[in-house]
C-alpha cells in the first residue's frame, strides 16, 4: 500500500474508490452519519470541486466531519489543503493564509472571523450529494497541518498524503468488527493518522466534539461499538475521571501526544483488563516514530539499533535527545526563512529528552521546558510521573514559581481520584514524603495544592506556561 501512496497521482478518494469499504463503514460525529459508500460518487461542496484544481485552500469548517469530506473530495484536486482546527485564535487566521498563500476557503456556517480576510469561500455540508467523479488525473497536493504546541502562534507543516499515510501497516489487532475513535480532532497530526487508518482500512470512523462532555462522548462510543481508541494521556485521564470509563469496551488503547507514564498505563489496563495497550511516540514534524507495546513506560533501549536495522525509521539518542529518521516525516516548514525541519543528515532533533535506565529509556520531558532550581534542571515531566504513581493520584501538573533566592520553586497542582477535603493535609505529606525517597531534594515540590481539574488544551495536552 505504502508503495502506492508514492506514486505521483494518487489520492485519497482514488484510494477509497479502489477498495470494498465494509457495509457499516461510516464516518459519524454526535449529530450526522456519512457513508463511506456514498462517500466517493458524492460531493459535500456547494460548487463543482473542479473549481479548486491548483488553488491553496483554507479548510475551515467549525466541525469534523464536514473537514473530513472536504479532505476526501479536494486530495489530488487542490494543490494544498490547510487544515484549521476550530480552537486556532482568530487572530492568527491572516498570517496562516498569506504564509499558506491560500486563495480559498472551505467554511461552515460561521463566517465571522474569514471574512476580514477577503478570499472567496464555499460552504461545505455535513454530508454528500451524488456528483459525477473528477474527470482529470489527480496531482499530488500538500496537506498543510499546525503545530499543536499549546501556546503562541502555530507553525505551519508541509506534509503529503505519501508522508502522513508511510506508518500505517495492516494492525494485528485489526478484526472484521474494528471500529475507531479518536479523542483527538482530526485536523491534528494525531488525529488524522487514526481517520487515515480508518478510511484506508475501510472501517467505520467516529469523531469527537470538543464541546461534548467526556461522559456523554463514551457512551457514544459504547454505542457505536468502538474497538479502537486513541488519545493523549490526558484525554485518558479525564476518561477515567468521568465515571462513564466502562461505558465502552476498546480491544485497543492507544497513547500519544505526552509522556506515558507508568501510573496511566497501569489505571488503563486495570479499566480494559482485556485490551491492548500501546503509546507511541509522534509528532507533526517527525511523523510517527515507533509505538511500544509491552506496557511499561519508556522505550527499549534495543529499539534504537533495531529501528534502525529495518530501514524505515531510523532513532538516535544525540545529547539526551532524541532524533528520528524516517519518510514519515514533514516536508518542511511554510514561512519566510523557516528553520529546516532536518538537520543536514535527514534526521530531525525532536527536542524530548530521555534518560537511559538499565536497558530502557525513559521520556524526561521537553528541553525548553526546565525548572531551574538554583542553577539545577528540573524536568515538570519526571516530577509528575513520581507523583502520579501514589494511589489516590488522578493527575498532577508541575510548574516553577518564582523565587529571589533560587530564580524558582517546584510546585504542584494535584488531581485526587477521591474529594475527601479531611484526607488533604494526610495526602499532601504522603505524597511528599513519597517524592523525598525517589527524587533528589531541589525536585521535590515545595508545595502541593489539590484541584478539581487541572488546564487541557483542545489539542488534549496538559496546558503548560509557556
């Protein structure tokens, strides 16, 4: 299949139209349900798609599905699609179309915030009307995602449909039955590796809604019977918080996005006793790197030499940090004079740091993102996952506070699996003296505060400071 999605001319929907989708095949949000069947012969546009051939195209419906569609019809017909989550500031909506040099745009219902930006737009529906199918050859089009960092101004990334799909293999937990879901939006790089996996597996797709409570997303799930389920480990941790976990029964649970650690690794397994779970390790520029399945956190050490050998992703751990190299990964970077996304030997340095321990590495967090203790580093990273593994722990966010003797304090912010107020003081010092036996002293948090609910941005990640 691989081989295929290289070749020049070849698009999403010639790929679907050249397969047998299953009968129940679908791609269904909260309120609508499109067909995969009807998918292909039909249109979800208010315009001939052939309209679109050459141009840069915003896609910026509020919704999923309705991108879904649009991503469908106008691969090989655009020269790029910019993909626009619903939860990008508007303000930075002129810089993304000027560096995308989009002449475009795909939109919903609300048009308030594209206006301004004086380009010509065409609706897109939430389902498909028959269209006759293109009649010129597909060409190859650029998908352009944004970064998912959770501050600042998006970085704009240059993929294709040969980079984003080079990961996805036949799954051996792949059965007749399979059905995925995402707690991730689809027009992230997390999200759509799993609707890419879906359409080009021929099996139904459910999305999610950043505006439906956790609760009332798993029983949907339950209902539509998913047996696949990726997210970031915060999404997982609010699942588990919801009291609707066991409304769904995943053969397969799927981790990316964040360090996994041991403590939400272990709560998954005891809530899907019988599923499998994995995390991997991706990121928009890097593409997917490698996706560890033994339950531990980390990665083996053995992986990096392995990895290597197989001639598709090639890993190296260079200053503590760890650097991939594969056809997985972005083109480039869209902007003015972008910094290369690979350094001069094709590999791409990630900026996530890791620690070799025995004959595993373990993710020590990211390398802008220290605490510095009196001229000592602390990584937030390694904190919370010390903190996570006390038992009435949910979740814990670590920060730096600022101090005139030492420049900063670690600090914590502390979710319970239980709100018993009476058991905080017992809690709080147990949690500490639990941190003093495993951490060195400049580590430990000088203060633990317990919330309802810690910050997560829509792209499911802890909500850092930046």
């Amino acid at each position: 299949m691989n081989h295929e999605l290289r070749k020049a001319g070849t698009s999403l929907r010639a790929l679907l139209a050249g397969q047998v989708p299953r009968p129940d095949a679908a791609i269904s949000d909260a309120s609508a349900e499109v067909s995969l069947h009807e998918i292909v012969p039909g249109t979800c546009l208010r315009t001939d798609p052939a309209e679109f051939a050459g141009r840069s195209v915003l896609l910026a419906t509020p919704d999923q599905l309705a991108t879904a569609l649009a991503l469908i019809e106008l691969d090989g017909i655009a020269a790029r699609l910019v993909l626009c989550p619903g939860d990008v500031d508007p303000k930075y909506l002129a810089d993304i179309a000027r560096t995308a040099a989009v002449d475009s745009i795909v939109h919903g219902a609300d048009v308030a915030a594209l206006t301004p930006l004086g380009l010509p737009m065409v609706e897109a529906h939430r389902g498909v009307a028959p269209a006759a199918p293109p009649q010129t050859p597909p060409q190859r089009t650029e998908w352009i995602l944004l970064t998912s960092g959770t501050t600042g101004a998006p970085k704009l990334v240059r993929h294709d449909l040969a980079s984003l799909t080079a990961p996805i293999r036949s799954s051996p937990h792949s059965q007749p039955d399979t059905v995925w879901a995402t707690f991730y939006d689809i027009r992230r790089y997390g999200g759509l590796q799993i609707f890419l996996r879906a359409m080009l597996g021929g099996t139904p797709m459910v999305l999610s809604d950043q505006s439906e409570p956790m609760k009332v997303h798993l029983r949907r799930l339950g209902r539509r019977r998913v047996t696949h389920v990726s997210g970031t480990p915060s999404h997982w941790r609010g699942a588990l918080m919801s009291g609707a976990a066991d409304a769904m029964s995943p053969r397969y649970v799927r981790l990316s996005g964040e360090i996994a650690d041991q403590a939400i690794l272990d709560a998954l397994h005891v809530a899907y006793p019988e599923a499998g779970i994995s995390h991997a390790y991706a990121s928009t520029e890097a593409g997917v790197g490698f996706n560890v399945i033994d339950g531990k956190q980390g990665f083996p050490a053995a992986l990096v030499a392995n990895q290597a050998a197989n001639g598709e992703v090639e890993i190296r751990i260079s200053n503590d940090t760890l650097q991939l190299r594969s056809p997985r990964t972005a083109l480039d970077y869209l902007g003015a004079d972008p910094a290369p996304i690979r350094g001069a030997d094709g590999f791409v340095d990630t900026g996530d740091l890791v620690e070799l321990r025995g004959d595993r590495y373990v993710f020590m967090g990211r390398r802008g993102g220290v605490i510095n203790v009196g001229g000592q580093k602390v990584h937030p990273e390694e904190v919370e996952a010390i903190i996570n593994q006390h038992p009435a722990v949910r979740m814990s966010l670590v920060q730096g506070r600022r101090s005139p003797i030492t420049g900063a304090l670690v600090v914590a912010d502390v979710v319970l699996k239980s709100t018993d107020a009476g058991e905080h003081s017992r809690l709080a010092d147990e949690i500490l003296a639990h941190c003093r036996t495993t951490l060195r002293s400049f580590k430990v948090p000088t203060r633990i505060r317990f919330v309802e609910q810690l910050p997560v941005a829509a792209t499911g990640k802890l909500a850092r400071p930046s």
